[in-house]
C-alpha cells in the first residue's frame, strides 16, 4: 500500500538517530573512562612518586642517625673543623701583618680542637669554643667560617646533656658580647646580636629535644606504673571471686560427698549395687572438690597455703582411659576410648585442652543422653589431634535450633569448650549426630613436647 513507505522511511530515520545516539553515549562514555583512566594514573604516578621521597628521606635519616652514633665523629669532626680553619688562616687573603698569624692559629685551634672532647668533657670544651669564638672579634678579626660549627654543635649538645641552668649561664657571654660590644671589635654590634641569635636558636634546640625525651620516659613510666597498678587490682579481684567461689561451691560439693557416704553407711537393706553408686558419688565429688581449688589456686595470692594433695599436677592424656572408665561406671551405659594413629608426645597444654574437652563432651552425654552409648576417639593426623566424642542417644530433634542450644540450660560447656579450643589455635564444631545423638569434634594443631 501507499502508506507504508513513508512509515518504513520513518521508521528507517528514528532507528538510526537511536543508533548514532547510542554510538555518541557509548563514544563520550569512553572519553570519560579514558580521561578517569589517565587521572588514576596520573594520581597513582604522583602517590609513587611521594613515597619514593618519604622512603629515601627516611634512608637519609636513618643514615645520619647511624653517623651521629658513630664512636669516632668527634674527633674527625674536630680534625676536619681544623684544618680548615687553619687552611684559612695561613692562606693570606688580606694585607694582615704576619705577626698576627700565631695569635689567629691559636685562636683557630681553641674555637675548633676541643670539639673532639665533645662526649668526654661538654661542658670544658663548649666552655673553651665559646671564649676563642668571642675572643676572636675582640682581636680585630672575625672568626674563621670552621668555628661556628663547631660552637653550635657544642651548644646544641650542652642544651641536650645539661641541666637547664647550665645552659642558661653558657648564654650569658653571648648576651653580653651583644650588648655592649667593645670598640674595636671586629663586626659590631651586627655581629654579636647574630652570633647570641645563633647561640640561643643551638640552645634552645638542644634544650627542647632533651625536654622532650624527658616528657615521653615521663609518660612511659607513668603508663607503666598505671598498668602495674591495674594487674594488682585485677589480682586482687581475681583473688576475691576465688575465696567466694570457694565458699559457696565448696560447701555444697563438701555436703554432696557427706550425703553421699552417709547414705551409704546408714540405709539398712542397701544393695552392692547402690552402695557401689554411692561410693562413687562421693569419690566424685571429692575429686570435683580438689581440682576447684587447685583451679581457684590459681587466682588466688595465697595458693602457697593450700594443702599439698591440691597441687598435683594438671590432667593429660595419661588419664583420659581413668576418666572414659569413670565416665562407663557412673553413667551405666558404654564407653568406648579409640585411638588412631601415631602416637606423639605433646604439649601438656595441649594434653590437658583434650582432657577437658573430653570430661565435658562426656558430662553433657550423661545430662543429655543418659545410659547412651558414647565413643570417644582421639587421632594422631598429620599436624593435629582429632577429638571427636559422639553419643548414639535419641537426643533433641536436629530442627529445634542450632546445636549449642542444648547446653543452654545447663551452664557453659559448650562455651568453655570453644575458648580452650580457641586458646589452643583449633576449632570445635558440634552438630547432631546424622542418625541422632550429639557430636562434638576438635582439632588441635599438634605441638610436640620439648625433649
């Protein structure tokens, strides 16, 4: 029909305006990358460039730092200072009498020689510069340019080194040289007011690095007197919630035990069976009551008071086949110790984060899973110690919240777990078991025990 070319033309110019509008974005969309391209760049550039300069000042520091140390610089300083102040005394650069070259020489050499007993004798030697460098002038002559050097270095030394009235009576001459200068002195009164500005700016430098040194041993000394003052109120806090602890867990383990024996010796008819149950309870609760102190020992300042049955050594795994029999006769149920692998001697550190976690997993199969089955296997892998301790319970149903739950109500081992685990540089993880039951599984990295 006779309509549809003008539309198809239409449609033809709208279609490659939008495509030379989108060449035209895409093209200044370029440009702007291009453009942010070259300033990131340019920016990167410049921050190379300033940590070139900060890393070769720092070298530079660092090299003067070593050079100020160094045992000999003194003396060479002073030799170096000498010859060539004496170099421009005898060289004549002026219609100066020779009579007076012994008279300048010495004056060169007392303004530039005693630099080198600048560590050994400061103050003489800042002391003798400071009366050649002024008398100098009083001589018709001003001082060789290698003089002035050496008296600010002395200054600034003295500044750093002396009390600050020392420094201030040093500064004194130079006040009084620009005040009233003589007559015939060499340079006026120019001269001197330089030479006092010069000496008090050498001062003062010397003077406001030693204060500064002072202020920071002042603050370090402050700061560690305030961290001795808070390990001894922590000591003391420590001590205070042992002894509280120990008197209220103390009595009702001590009360458990009694109830226990008592129950034993004085019910008539009692089978072997219970009696046997009893005496277990009590030994347990014995034991229970000889690790709390031996623990709490450890927080408290007279631990030395104790008795010496609380001081035993802590456990390892020489004892877990004690513990996992213990844990077979009081629970009813079975118990089964695996071991795996090569056996290595470790750490007692590491002997006894295996030993707790392995006392907890089991108390939390006796609350929770009681005359269940429990297996407990420890493998020796290559750089770690597997402790994994399972139940074969019923156990809470795996959707009624995450694992840690179920020590939620009963204290925190679980959590005191984790913070062993995590002490020991390992990881712990405790889920359900895939048929029920619980599982508690650490890794420790191995550390082998020192021969």
């Amino acid at each position: 029909m006779r309509w549809r070319k003008p539309l198809a033309g239409v449609a033809e110019r709208a279609a490659g305006g939008l495509a030379a509008g989108g060449r035209g974005a895409a093209a200044r969309a370029a440009d702007r990358r291009a453009v942010a391209g070259r300033g990131a760049d340019g920016r990167a550039a410049a921050g190379r460039g300033v940590a070139g300069a900060r890393g070769a000042a720092g070298r530079w520091v660092a090299a003067l730092r070593r050079l100020g140390r160094a045992p000999d610089l003194p003396l060479v300083a002073a030799a170096a200072l000498c010859a060539a102040g004496l170099l421009q005394a005898v060289v004549p650069i002026d219609d100066r009498p020779r009579a007076d070259i012994p008279l300048t020489l010495a004056l060169v050499l007392g303004s530039t020689a005693p630099l080198a007993f600048a560590r050994s004798q400061l103050l003489p030697a800042a002391t003798a510069v400071t009366a050649a460098v002024l008398l100098t002038p009083l001589s018709g002559r001003l001082p060789c340019a290698a003089a002035l050097p050496a008296l600010a270095a002395l200054l600034y030394l003295t500044g750093l080194r002396r009390s600050p009235r020392t420094t201030l009576l040093l500064a004194v001459p130079f006040v009084a040289y620009a005040v009233g200068p003589a007559p015939t002195a060499a340079g006026g009164k120019p001269f001197g007011t330089a030479l006092l500005v010069g000496a008090a700016a050498a001062l003062a430098a010397g003077a406001a690095r030693r204060a500064g040194g002072e202020a920071a041993a002042r603050s370090a000394a402050e700061g560690a007197y305030a961290h001795t003052v808070l390990e001894h109120a922590a000591r003391g806090e420590r001590a205070r919630i042992a002894r509280e602890l120990h008197d209220v867990v103390a009595h009702h383990i001590s009360t458990l035990s009694v109830q226990a024996e008592t129950a034993r010796l004085t019910t008539p008819g009692l089978p072997p069976l219970g009696a046997e149950r009893l005496l277990a309870i009590g030994d347990t609760a014995r034991q229970a009551l000889t690790e709390m102190r031996r623990l709490l020992g450890v927080l408290r300042d007279d631990a030395s008071a104790e008795a010496p049955a609380t001081r035993r050594p802590q456990p390892g795994l020489d004892q877990l086949l004690t513990l996992v029999d213990e844990a077979r006769d009081t629970a009813g149920g079975g118990v089964r110790l695996v071991i795996r692998g090569r056996i290595t001697p470790l750490d007692p550190g590491l002997q006894l984060t295996a030993y707790r976690i392995v006392q907890e997993a089991l108390t939390n199969a006796r609350r929770h899973a009681p005359g269940a089955p429990v297996d407990v296997e420890l493998h020796y892998a290559e750089g770690a110690l597997c402790v994994t301790v399972r139940d074969i319970g019923a156990g809470p149903a795996p959707t009624a919240g995450p694992a840690p739950a179920r020590d939620a109500d009963a204290g925190h081992g679980l959590l005191g777990m984790r913070e062993r685990v995590a002490m020991a540089g390992g990881t712990l993880r405790t889920e359900h078991g895939p048929a029920g039951g619980f599982v508690v599984a650490a890794e420790l990295p191995l550390r082998e025990a020192a021969a």
